[in-house]
C-alpha cells in the first residue's frame, strides 16, 4: 500500500512539475508581432494580376503567396518584386534555377523579405546558392509540427523544428505544448519561423483562414505568421 501511494505521489508531481514546464502564463511575451499572409492575389481566372497583389498587400498589410512559376497573362514573380521592393512576399517555387535568375537580374538578395516554398530539390538547390534564405517544404513543416506534438510536452523542441518552419492548424493548436507563449519562446531559442493556418493539415497545400468567426482563435499576443485564405475579409478586422 505505501508503495502504491508513493507512486501516486511521483505521478502527481511529475505532472505537476510538466504543467509548470509547459506554463504558458509564466513564459515570456513573444517578440514581434502577428504577421499576416495573404494566401492569394488570384483574379476570378486564377492568375495572379499586378492589381490583386496591391489589393492583397493592403489587406494583409505586408506578406503574399505568390507563384514564382507563372506565365502567359498571369503577373510574373520578377514584375510582382520590381513594383513592389519593400514589401514581403512567400514565392512558390517549382523551378529553383529561375527564380535564383530572377534575383540576380534585380541584383536583389535573398533575405529576410522573401520566404521560398517547394518540393526538397528546390529548396535544396535555393539553399545551396543562399544558405540564409528562408527556404523550407511543406512537408517539413507538417513533421515538425507532429514531432513537437510528441516531444514539447517534455520541453524539448525536435530536430525537424531547428532553423526550420512550422505550420500549425489551427484546429489543433490544442495539442502544442506551452501554447502560446512558452511555445513561441522554444521556436525563437530554435529559430523557427511559425505559421498558424487554417484547420487541416493536408500534405501539399496550406490552408487559411476564411471566415470571421476564426479571429477569437488567433492568441491576440501571437507573434508569428497568420495564413489567410480571405486577405480581403480577415485582414482588416483582424488589424482593427
């Protein structure tokens, strides 16, 4: 019997001592602010067009998905970075060779602006010309996500998430340990960018937010990058 309530004892404290581990009301206030990202600039015809983008920029108030690999009628990436320098966009990329062509004709660096999103060879190869460049897969951001399910509970942040990307939906923020302030502060110490979606997590796209009765469930002190599906709707109730 004392045996017994010894290890209800240690139970008790070992999950006491996590709940402190994971305390989010005692972690620090994340750094920066909420970033919003426009997942769109897509006219009715699905092709990006130089008006959408400004009307995506303003709605977002900075960041823009955009295909790195368009052509024909639709915007290309090289105008889109050429009429508008200051700002920040998310490119597509399908092949790397031609979006590192488009930099070096702007003769603009690969920096803290722009973020690059494809399959592993793409990213490998963006990576291996601009080791900084925030480069990063789909994937990897959804095993990331999943191994910190698994692990931050014990306040460890994974390998996956290290220097890397995470994509969290938001139907299943539930489940990360120490949301959101003690989360935020271990992806900072890792130099994690983080995305908070829409609900789901499929393998080969990024869904966004779209409807207003989302916004109660972004952490009004969320520090990091909010996906809209509905720039135009979200965007400016979510600034008011």
């Amino acid at each position: 019997m004392r045996i017994a309530n010894l290890a209800k004892w240690a139970i008790a404290l070992g999950l006491l001592g996590l709940s402190f581990l994971n305390a989010s009301w005692i972690a620090p206030s994340p750094k920066g602010g909420l970033q919003l990202v426009a997942a769109h600039s897509e006219d009715k015809a699905r092709c990006a067009t130089l008006a959408g983008v400004r009307r995506a920029l303003i709605d977002a108030g900075g960041g823009v998905m955009l295909d790195a690999d368009a052509s024909g009628p639709c915007l290309s990436a090289k105008t889109a970075l050429e009429q508008f320098p200051r700002y920040h966009f998310i490119l597509k990329v399908e092949d790397a060779a031609s979006v590192m062509a488009i930099f070096e004709t702007l003769k603009r660096p690969m920096d803290e602006r722009y973020g690059f999103v494809g399959d592993a060879q793409a990213v490998a190869a963006i990576r291996a010309k601009a080791p900084d460049a925030w480069a990063w897969t789909i994937q990897g951001a959804r095993t990331c996500f999943n191994d910190y399910v698994k692990l931050g509970w014990f306040g460890l942040t994974p390998e996956t998430c290290k220097g890397g990307t995470i994509l969290v939906p938001l139907d299943e923020k539930w489940k990360v340990a120490g949301w959101p302030k003690r989360f935020l502060a271990r992806m900072a110490a890792a130099n994690t960018r983080v995305i908070l979606t829409g609900p789901g997590s499929p393998a080969d796209s990024i869904p966004g937010l779209t409807r207003l009765e989302q916004i109660p469930d972004v952490p009004r002190d969320f520090a990091g990058m909010l996906w809209l599906e509905n720039a135009a709707l979200i965007g400016p109730s979510i600034r008011r």
